[in-house]
C-alpha cells in the first residue's frame, strides 16, 4: 500500500472515532479539545508512517538512515 492510502486510512480512522465521540458536543470548549487531541494522533502516526521504524537503541540510531525513496 502506498503512502497516501495508508494516510488517508490513518485519517479516516481517527475521524470516525472523533465523531462518534459524545464529550465532544457538551461545548465549544470540549468540541474544540476534542479535535486538537485527534489531530495530534493523527499527526503522529502520520510522522511515524512517513518516517518509517526507527530503532530504540541509542546505537542503532546514529547509524539509521531513513528510506526517503518510499
């Protein structure tokens, strides 16, 4: 799967979790809250996705290149 289906996934699975949300329509304040969060979700995983895995060792980190070519 290519970059952007799986980014258009990502999103749409955060929308409808965001929308079925009931808090989010108690106010302007928590509708707002609301949104932010998932937004940063998103952003996330969307990083994570075009970044690719990166590894946990301080070692192993220094010499990773990322696959720009994707």
């Amino acid at each position: 799967m290519d970059f952007k289906a799986r980014a258009t996934e990502i999103l749409s699975k955060h929308l409808e979790n965001w929308e079925s949300d009931p808090t989010r329509m108690r106010s302007g304040y928590d509708y707002e809250l609301s949104y932010a969060v998932m937004m940063k979700k998103f952003e996330k995983e969307l990083l994570q996705l075009s970044v690719g895995h990166v590894p946990k060792s301080k070692n192993s980190k220094k010499n990773f290149k990322p696959d720009l070519e994707k």
